[in-house]
C-alpha cells in the first residue's frame, strides 16, 4: 500500500494517509517533467483506489488524540468514529479490515459501501470460496442469469454491521450454498419475478414510464419471458408461475403465448367465479388482468372482503387491478 506511517507523536501502529493525497491534482501548464505528472496521476489513482477512506490502526485514546487536533477541526479531514447503535465507538478486527483495505487499494473486484441490508434474516446465506473474502458468510443479495451461468450479489456486513459491503459478480461455483443450489434459487426466484412485474404493471397504470424506463421494462419482460418452459414440482408454485407468466406476455403483448396460457390458467381454479384460498385468488386478479373481465375482478374483491388477512401476493395485486377499466 502507498501510505506512509507516521507516529506525529502517537503510536506507531497508527496508519495516516498524507493529506496530498486526500485531493484531485490536475497537471497544468507548469508541470513541466514527466516524473511530476507521473506523481500526480499515481496521486489521482490512489485517491481513487480508496474511496474518500482513510484507514488507521491504533488505540481508541490515539485515534480520541487524532480526531481533536486542531487541523482535524479546520475542516480539513473531518475524522471520526464509526458507532454502535449504543453509540459507542466499533472497533474493527483486523481479519475484517486487512480484506477491506486490500480491496480498496488493489481493486481486484468491483464492490460498493451501502446501508444495511433490509431484513437480511429474510436472505439466504452463502460462503465464499474464493478470494479475498474466502470462508466470509454472506447474504445473497440478487442473482442473475448469463451466458455462462447464475452470477450472484452478495452482501457482508462490515464496520459492525453498519454497513454492507456489496459484491457482484460471483459466479455460482465460487460459492457454497446449504442444500442444493436450485433449492436456493427456486426460493427467491418467483417472488423476484413477481416483485419485477408487479413494479412494470404499476408504472404503466400511473402513467409513470420514461423512455429510459420502457426500455428497461421491455428488457426486462423479454428476459423473463424465456421462463416459460419452467416447471415445478409444487403444484401451488407452478400454478403461481404459470399465472405470472400470463401477467408477463400481457404486459409484452405477445398474443401467441398470451392464448396459450390463457388455455390452462383458468383451469388452476375449480371455479375462477368463487376462489377458496389465497392462490386462486391471486390466479383470479392476474386473470382480470390479462383479460379486462370485470367478473374476475369481483370475484376476487369478495374473496378478499370476507378474509382478515390474506397473503403478501395477494396484498400487491388489489391495488393494482383497482382502476383498470372493463370491457
């Protein structure tokens, strides 16, 4: 690493990165030798490469001494302590930083520093096989399909847990899942669809659509639609699917596969007219989608109107299907 250790007085197990390297230089027309623009673009590079951090190892009294000298206080830095929920200054151990920095300094991956993940109970741990954080437990935080198969991003959270460290880009073999890896997916993988599609159908019906955004949208319905040939050995999953994926070639217009799946959908449901649970109730609202049938609509009003409660698809799904107009 290019820091220098300086002790200014304090320990020497202090790390102080020089302030030159805190701001931007750009050559001007008095850099006059190589080596000083060299300098400055290895400057530029460095300060990059650390991502506004500055790393020092030292005790919780040298880092209270650091943070109160007078050239902290003038605006210059502006260091201080990262905090506990009990605000009480985090001490970092040294198998957690030593990867951090390194991947900073080298950047032999792409990473990003966000907020706490969301209900990260609700995640599905893996461990890391490979690199820098090899044996690191971590969320999975999406997973995408490409060319050379599922590449996963997996969070870690760091600093003490307030914050996540978010990686992309980790091919499914430099991981290790509990069970099976198609058990991990399958899990995650219809609510993700669902949550996709549900966000393109809101849009359009508030009339919220960009040109950027309809292209994404469009993107993102040609995408799914290859998941037609999926099958489940849950009968209520496949069921589920199948009724997102009449949802997915309405929203695409796809007539062909629109009328396929209109030809078995409504037979999910014994009577699309009088739903019984929660799944033929959402079959039923996806249904007056895709059709503009008020009768559907109704039917799965009234199933609903006599529930406490009912699931979290069917919770998403009223609201949308509140203002579309009927044939």
């Amino acid at each position: 690493m290019n820091l220098q250790r300086r002790s200014a007085g304090l320990s020497e197990l202090m790390y102080v990165i020089p302030f030159r390297y805190l701001h931007r230089a750009v050559p001007d027309h008095e850099t006059k030798t190589r080596a000083k623009v060299r300098e400055i673009e290895e400057n530029n590079a460095l300060r990059d490469n650390l991502h506004d951090f500055v790393f020092i190892k030292a005790s919780e009294q040298e880092i209270c001494n650091l943070v109160a000298l007078p050239w902290n206080r003038d605006g210059r830095l502006h260091l201080h302590f990262y905090r506990d929920h009990e605000k009480k200054p985090i001490r970092v151990p040294d198998t957690e930083m030593s990867p951090l920095i390194r991947l900073m300094v080298e950047q032999r991956q792409k990473f990003s520093f966000e907020s706490p993940v969301d209900n990260p109970e609700a995640l599905e741990s893996v461990i890391i096989k490979t690199g820098l954080f090899k044996d690191y437990t971590a969320k999975v935080i999406d997973y995408h399909y490409t060319g050379e198969g599922i590449r996963f991003t997996l969070g870690i959270p760091v600093f003490g847990g307030v914050r996540t460290l978010r990686l992309p880009d980790y091919d499914a073999k430099n991981v290790k899942v509990k069970g099976t890896l198609e058990q991990l997916l399958d899990k995650n993988f219809i609510l993700r669809v669902e949550t996709e599609l549900f966000d393109i159908l809101r849009r359009r019906l508030k009339h919220r659509c960009t040109s950027e955004t309809e292209r994404e949208d469009h993107d993102k319905l040609n995408r799914f639609s290859i998941f037609n040939y999926l099958k489940f050995d849950d009968t209520t999953s496949h069921n589920h699917f199948r009724a997102l994926m009449l949802l997915c070639a309405t929203l695409r217009r796809d007539k062909h596969t629109k009328e396929e799946l209109m030809s078995l959908v409504p037979s999910f449901v014994a009577d699309p007219m009088s739903p019984v649970n929660d799944d033929e109730a959402f079959i039923t609202a996806i249904l007056f989608i895709a059709t503009h049938n008020a009768s559907y609509r109704t039917a799965a009003k009234q199933y609903v109107s006599t529930r406490p409660a009912i699931s979290a698809s069917l919770q998403k799904v009223m609201p949308l299907i509140k203002d579309i107009r009927t044939r």
